[in-house]
C-alpha cells in the first residue's frame, strides 16, 4: 500500500526512470507537481477568471467606482468560490468515483478530508475579507456561503439546483455593490440577468456527465439571445430622441452631447457580441448532439461566458474601463482552460 512519506513522496512508488531515457526529476519534484495540479482541478482554477467580474460589475451598477472594500468583496467572491468548488467534488466523490473516476478525489490524488478543510477554510476566509469590507457587505456573503454549502451537500440534484445556483452568482454581484455603496438595490437587475445566465449553464451542467435531453443547450441558446437583447437595449435614448422631435426643429441638444449612440452603449454592443460569440457555436452542437463531450463544451462555454456577460453589465452602467479590465480576464481564462478543465 502506498504511504506518504515525511518528505512528501509516496512510500513504494517507483522512481524509476522511463523506458527510453534517464529521468533526473527527484521523485518529491514530481510528487509536488502532481499535487499542485490535482489541486488546480479541483478548485477549477481557469474558472476563477470569472468571479472578480461579479463584483466589479454590481459595484458599477451603483453608480460607484471601484475603491478597496471593492477589492475585499472580489477577495471574498474567490474565496466562497473556490470553497464551492472543493465542497462540490467532497459530496460528489461516490458520484464520481463512477462517472469521472479520473477526478483527484476518486483517483486517490487528494483525500476527501483535504477537501473537506479546503472548503470550511476557504468559507471562513471569504466571510472574514467580506466582514472587512463593512457589515453590508457581510450581510450579503453570509447568505451567499449558505447558498454555496445548501447547493453543493443538497439541492444541486434536486429541481431546485440550477436556481440555487443562479441565487449564488446573483449574490456575489450584490456583495460588489453592498461592498462599494452600502446599497444593492441599484444591482438588482445586473444581478438578474447575470443570475439568469448562471440557470442556463447550470441546466446544461446537469447532463454533462452521460448526456441527455437537447431541451436544455436549446434553452441555453435562447437564453444567451434573450440576455444580448436585454444587454443591449437602451429605451431611455430612444425616449430621449423622441422627446427632442417633439420640441420642434429649433431643440438643441445639451452641450456636449452628441447625436446617436455613446461610446459605452457600442462598448456595450460589442461585448454583448462577444457574450453570444462564445456561446452560440457550443449550445448549438450541444443541441444537434447532445453527448458528454460537446455538453461539457458547451457548460465550459458558458461558465468562460460569463466574463463577456459582465463586461456588458459593466459597460451598460457607463462603466467603460472596468468594462474593458474584465474583458481582458476572458483570454487569460480560455488560455488556463487549456491546461485544466473548468467543468
């Protein structure tokens, strides 16, 4: 039976070199890398590209500019994140162990203990950065940790998962701005629509594992194109125009104001179309053939989607350079995402 070792390694592995060629590597360097790697799959690390944006989004649906209680609710969001993550593979190991035995909990790579601590750890982290950033923001990251722990050890497969979920990135768009302001009532429609998203790819999720249904990325797929509509509809310039055609040919625009669209609403635009660019081709061969594979492709889609999603959120609040820092996290996580698997 194979045993850890004080320095780290495992007792009765074989050290020997590859047939083929001499392998210096000492066998803890090795073994340490193996554990760092287990370690990024089970917390999802590409994934984790896409929290800041929650809270950088609902800070500018306040109206607010970012400042450093900003930064201790994005510090909070990563950690309840991630300490989802490590409970999700704890209360799925027998799950696993038959349906992705190569997961690092089933393959023998971490021990479900590990995980477990990992999870109260990372819980307990998140609530005390939310705790600094003011009791508002608190108030929100307590019932977002409860959300987290009630989806992974109850509901995630139950009828009511994929809305607990969305619940969850809902909340963490709130914590930015109760956060930043104090306030979340300004958030609530970002945290909506992004909740709205987060329910699609969750539903998807659902399958991924033995396929299933088409149902489901065609509801996705519908989904992204009701989100963009949203996203990128402005009533509020079209009453404007006709309230200047209704003051006659002699009413002047206020200085400074051009005609047409702002800067933020074609920012907008654009990552709206970058939003359905990453979604729409995945969705669809989900939908044409909805096998494990192409619906792992599609929810891994839609989980790096989220970062065009909150950049539009963003944008439409006339946030225009947090807007362009979060999409900038979109190619860093597709670019992870090919070294470790976001589902």
């Amino acid at each position: 039976m194979l045993r850890e070792g004080s320095c780290g390694c495992l007792e009765g592995e074989s050290t020997a070199a590859p047939e083929g060629g001499a392998d210096d590597t000492a066998p803890c360097a090795r073994t340490g890398r193996s554990r760092r790697r287990a370690w990024a799959e089970l917390l999802r690390l590409p994934a984790l590209f896409s929290v800041p944006g929650d809270a950088l989004a609902g800070t500018a649906a306040t109206g607010a500019a970012p400042n450093s209680r900003t930064l201790l609710a994005i510090g909070s969001s990563l950690c309840l994140y991630e300490a989802g993550m490590a409970l999700n593979d704890w209360a799925d190991r027998d799950v696993d162990a038959v349906e992705r035995p190569h997961r690092p909990l089933p393959s023998g790579r971490i021990r479900p203990a590990a995980a477990l601590t990992a999870a109260c750890a990372l819980t307990g982290a998140g609530l005390a950065l939310a705790s600094g950033a003011g009791r508002p923001a608190l108030a929100v990251a307590v019932p977002l940790a409860a959300t987290v722990w009630a989806y992974d050890l109850g509901l995630k497969h139950t009828p009511a998962g994929p809305v607990a979920m969305a619940a969850a990135r809902g909340l963490d768009l709130l914590l930015g701005a109760a956060a930043t302001t104090g306030h979340t009532r300004p958030a609530l429609p970002s945290a909506a629509l992004l909740g709205t998203h987060t329910l699609a790819v969750t539903t998807v999720s659902r399958q991924e594992a033995q396929g299933g249904s088409p149902l489901a990325p065609l509801a996705a797929l519908a989904t992204t194109a009701l989100l963009t509509r949203v996203v990128t509809h402005r009533p509020s310039e079209h009453r404007g125009a006709t309230a200047l055609d209704h003051l006659g040919p002699g009413a002047t625009r206020p200085p400074g104001a051009a005609p047409g669209r702002n800067p933020a609403a074609h920012l907008t635009t654009a990552l709206a179309a970058a939003y359905v660019a990453a979604t729409a081709r995945p969705y669809f061969h989900a939908t044409l053939n909805p096998s494990p594979p192409l619906t792992q492709r599609a929810v891994g889609a839609g989980v790096r989607a989220t970062i065009p999603l909150q950049a539009a959120l963003t944008a439409r609040s006339k946030g225009t350079a947090t807007a362009l820092l979060i999409a900038a996290l979109a190619p860093l996580g597709a670019r992870f995402a090919k070294k470790v698997s976001v589902t």
